[in-house]
C-alpha cells in the first residue's frame, strides 16, 4: 500500500477514535459533525509526510496532525457564518445545521481541543518546540481572513497583495502542517523550515490553480459549479490580472460586469471568461502557478532527508497539480 | 502603597505597551478597544496575587496577568454576540461598534494571542506547565456558556445545575488566573491546586451575589439597572430558589411572569421581589454564599506561603463581598 494511503487509513482510525461524548452535547456535537463531513484530509497527511521525511514511526504524530485538522475545521466553522455559506462539501455548514451561536461557540472549543491534541505526543515532550510554529501559522490564517473579507470592499487590489491574502489564509497552515510533523521526526530547525517553505509554496500554487479550476474546470472533475467566483465577483488572481491588462471600452465592460449582483449568471460568466480568454489571464496565472511549484521543489532538495522519501512526497504532490484546463 | 494597587499600576503600564499596532488594521483595532474599555482587571489582579504569594518578584507574572485578561476578553467579545448584547461596561459592545464578522474573527485572534503571552514568560520556561492548566479552563468556560444557553430552553433546570454552570461559566477563570500566577511564583503543584480552589469558591460566592445586586442591590453602589436578571427570565439562583420553596396559586403566578416578555417592567419586577422575599430566597443564597467563602477560606488556610501575604489576599477579597443588601 503506497504510503499516502496508509497516511489517511491511519487517521482516520485516530479520528473514530477521538470523537466526542462528553457533555454539553450541544458544544461538541458539532465538531463530531464538522469532522465526520470529511474533505480530502490534506493537512494530516501534510503532518504524517512531515515526520515521515525524518523517521520510520511517523504514526507517533497522529494526534498532531488531528491538532492541524480541528484546527482547520475551526477556521471552517467560523469563515461560513462570515460568508453566510450554507454548504460546505455538498452538506449544510454548522451554523445552518445548528445555529450561528452554536456555531461560534462549538468553533471556540474546536480552537481550544487542537492544542490539547498537539500536546498529547508524548505527553508535551515536543510542545515547546510545537507550539511558537503552531501559533505563528494559526494568527497568520486570521489575518488571511481578515484581508480575505477587506478585499471585498477595497476598490484597488493588487496582484502582490492578493498572493500574500492566499499565502496567509490558506499555504500557511499547509506549510506549518508538515513543518510540524517534520518537528516529531526529529528534523533539524533548517530542515523543519525548508520543508515547510516547500509545501507553503505548493499551497499557493494550489490556490492558483484553484482560481483557474473554478472558473476553467472540467465541471465534472472539478465537483463544483463553474463560475462560482465570476458570479460573486471575488476578486481572483484571474481578476486582479484581467484589470491589470484590459484597457478602453474593456476594462469599462469588465468593471461594470463585477459591480453590484447580476440577473442573468449564464451570461455574464460566459462573456467574462471571454475577457479573461482575450486577455491570456489563465496563461498568466500558470505563469506563477508553475513559478511557485518550482520555488517549492527548490526548497524540498535543499531537505536533509532520505532521496526515496523526499521522492514519494513530491510524486505525492505532483499528481495534486492540474497543468491543463 | 497597597500591593493590590501596585499590581493594578503595573498591569495597567504593561497593558499599554501591549497595544497593538500590526496590520490588518480591521483585525487589531478591535482588539485595543475592548482591551481598553476597562473592568476591574480581577483576573490580572489574580494572576499576581498568585505570584506574589510565592514570590517577591511578581513582576515576572505580568504576561501571564496579559494572557488571561485577553482570553477574559475573547469570551466577553464572543459571548456579547450570543447574547446580543449592545453594550458592555457602559460602552458599545464589539460586534455593535464594528460588526459581527469582526467580533467573531478578532474574538478568535485575541484567543491565539493569549497563548502567546502566556508562553512569554521567560521564553517559555513554565508553559509546559501552564498550559494544561489554562487550556483546561478555557474549555470549561466554553461549557458553562453553553450549559447557560442551554438553560433558557430548559423547563427544569436544578439549583445543582445552576452553580455547576457558574463554575465553570465564571469561576474557573478566577481560580485558574490565581493558579497559574503561583505556578510563575514557584508555588508545589499542591500548593498551586490549594489556591485555585480558594479564587474557584470565592467566584462561585461573587456569582450568587451579583445575582442578588442584580435584584436587590443598591441602584447607586451596583452601576447597573436593578431588575435586568427579572426582566431578561434569568435563571438565577434567586429564581431557581424560588420556584423550588413556592406553591400553589404563587408558583403559578412566579411562572406566569417569568413566561414570555412583559410590557410593563416596574410592575414585574416589583411583583417578582415580593415573592423572592416572601419566600426569603436572598436569605437562602447568602447562606450559599457564605458557605463558599468559608471552604474559600479554608482552602487558603491550608497553603504553605507566608501567614502575611495570605492575609493580604484574604482581605483584598473580603473586601469585594457584599454581605448586607
């Protein structure tokens, strides 16, 4: 069995058995929820790849890698009563499930149980070292958010500071996942650091390539609605660069497109993809998609790990990048 | 000068060099304002006390005093969102003065902060310590706000049930604050656990008597509107009280007007308090009141710090109850 399958059967014995029953019921039921809607899993695997670069028994930092995934659904729970989202993975998000307090409050001790997991290996042996990257990464997710939700309302966005909004709100937590895992095996500072660098610089390429699937995407491969980011004229990389380069009568029809909600979705989708297709934006953001992913595998030579190991974490890692659309 | 006043004095100094100046502004602000709206920095106050009955250098506590006023602050944030609450201390509440998606997610930064005050203390040097203590607090706070949501839909709710919520919901902190102040200070684990329980049952007896200032207190002295628990169909422990001792035509009348909303508050309160002194229920909670403070003392008693430093706490204390009403 290839390795990242042993990564997800593992954790997910680790999460059955860590699911909740104490009481109040109507606290954590709703991280047993939360949890049980699954998603791909990415920042355990993350973890376990960490340590796993670094010693055979990577299996001792499953309650770390638990700690990054509560953590996440925490920042899950709280971002959907912000973006009043009513779904999450096909299902109902937690506050339209339950309720927007149960929600907020459930969130809370999500935050507060993914410490106590990262303290769990080894009774707190690697907590100290643990914790400082933990933290840094958890308070750059929340900044990541909070640009996130200015961009809505800021008229000028640029490029540079879109890719640093996706850095924080999203590659951070990826790169701090296997940085910590790296902590457990044993890694050198320098080596924890390089490896996190990697797989923070494949985070953004993620987001990249996510801005160009939402838009671009197979609808069937991509498993959501086309154009969901054209409808609610969030500000992508796609459209950050469309701005940039249109001019004239254009950049007049693209502006006037994303103010203010549409009637007809269809349409506007369409014509707007024609503008990004006149415009070369999906090359573009190939451009730095592919920049990106060759400064991460910069970064993961540079690890002091054993080649077979390094090997299978970027075939791993590779077969997650979509180069064609 | 008194050493309650000097530690108030230097928190207040360590509170100002603590403000925040990073971006995103949207995140931090808020964080400066409920910060700086006041209270009377119990917990802070605690903190030290804790220090300072082990240690003469009580100073080396001030992160730790920080961390827990901050993670106070967190769930007044989130907690005035639940409770729609639009002011707190006199002032705009977080989610009234900015908005909720900002309450929610610099509420959650505020948390993250805490941990990082808390690890300050001399790089860290006592946080493998501290942390399983603050952490489990933390959590029980979440639970005494969820068991106290709980009980507004709840038709039966116990006097047992009721103070197991106020310990969790607000005196876990106190004892937690002066717990981890004595771990700082030095303080045997032993030791460390004896003066928890003193600030926990002291919390429990400061509780139940805001529960009867909020009825019975003198409108000047208390700062707040005399009657808001009546009016809001609080579950106090008057209330609970109450409907426990009343029967017949009385208890049905004490439900009547604790069902639904009234429209004219000056008669319902009125009508309440002479069933809450027909049935002597302030006599009933300051005999619970005095119970808890008499296991506070003696859990203090039973300390191994300086007799002097002992008494000092025991009258700071003594002198924040009330026993007249």
């Amino acid at each position: 069995m290839q390795i990242s399958s042993q990564f997800i059967e593992k954790y997910t014995d680790f999460l059955t058995k860590k699911k909740l029953n104490q009481s109040p019921k109507k606290l954590y039921e709703p991280v047993n929820y939360i949890l049980s809607i699954g998603g791909k899993r990415m920042r355990p695997q993350l973890v376990l790849w960490g340590c796993y670069c670094f010693d055979d028994n990577w299996e001792r930092a499953l309650p770390v890698a638990h700690g990054v995934e509560v953590f996440h659904n925490f920042t899950l729970v709280h971002d959907d009563i912000m973006d009043e989202a009513p779904l999450r993975r096909g299902k109902s998000t937690v506050h339209h499930k339950f309720d927007t307090n149960t929600a907020i409050l459930s969130g809370d001790v999500m935050l507060l149980l993914s410490y106590d997991y990262l303290f769990e290996v080894e009774k707190g042996k690697y907590f100290k070292k643990l914790f400082p990257v933990f933290n840094k990464i958890a308070i750059e997710v929340c900044e990541g958010q909070q640009y996130d939700m200015d961009f809505e309302t800021m008229n000028k966005v640029t490029v540079k500071e879109y890719l640093k909004m996706i850095e924080l709100k999203t590659a951070a937590l990826l790169g701090g996942a296997i940085r910590l895992g790296a902590i457990v095996g044993g890694a050198k500072q320098r080596d924890a650091k390089l490896i996190e660098q990697f797989a923070r610089w494949m985070g953004v390429a993620f987001q990249i390539q996510d801005d160009v699937l939402d838009s671009f995407g197979d609808p069937k491969k991509f498993g959501k609605k086309v154009g969901g980011d054209i409808v609610q004229n969030k500000k992508t990389l796609l459209y950050l660069t469309a701005l940039k380069e249109s001019k004239g009568s254009q950049r007049k029809e693209l502006l006037a497109l994303y103010s203010g909600e549409t009637e007809d979705e269809k349409s506007k989708i369409n014509r707007v993809k024609e503008i990004f297709k006149d415009l070369k934006v999906v090359e573009t953001a190939q451009k730095f998609q592919n920049d990106y992913i060759v400064k991460a595998y910069q970064q993961l030579e540079k690890v002091n790990a054993p080649k077979s190991r390094k090997d299978a974490l970027r075939n791993w890692a590779e077969q997650l990048v979509v180069r064609e659309v």
